[in-house]
C-alpha cells in the first residue's frame, strides 16, 4: 500500500504504517489548534522490535531538528498484523 510519492514501500513496512500515523497524528493536533512541531512528547509501541531501525528513520524524517522526548516499547502480546502505534503530547 505505497503512499503518494512514497513508491516502493511493501505492504506492512513499518515506514507505511509511520506515514499513516504522522498523517492521523497532524490530522488530529490540526484539529486541536496544535501541530507536531508543539509536540513536547511522543510514545510508540512495536509489534515488530525488528521495526526499530525503520522507526528511527522516519522518526527523524518527522523530526529533523529538536525532536520530542520520546519513549517506545514492544507491545507486549503478540498480534501479527500489529505494526505501530503512536500517541502524542502536543502544546495548543
């Protein structure tokens, strides 16, 4: 499922699931009167600890200077088609 001008990612990357939660994420801080560059603080989880590399990267394409506090984990039961998941704290 690549995203506009995102050609080649595979279905299930984590960079096509990271896409789609920067999307949703600025969609609802938009809507909040807020954006992800008054972001103060961001939490992921994995279904994939092998996704973090790929996290990073699109971690700094989200952030490519002064990113939030951050923390991260492995979702702690096992769901296959579990990717991601992202929350955010975000100054109005």
């Amino acid at each position: 499922m690549p995203l506009p001008g995102r050609a080649g990612l595979e279905r299930g990357a984590v960079s096509t699931h990271d896409d789609v939660s920067s999307f949703k994420v600025q969609a609802i801080l938009d809507a909040a009167g807020s954006s992800l560059d008054q972001t103060v603080s961001m939490t992921f989880l994995l279904g994939d600890p092998a996704d973090f590399a790929g996290m990073n990267e699109e971690w700094r394409r989200w952030f490519p200077t002064d990113p939030p506090a951050r923390q991260g984990a492995r979702l702690p039961i096992d769901m296959p088609e579990f990717r991601l998941s992202v929350a955010a704290i975000a100054e109005a």
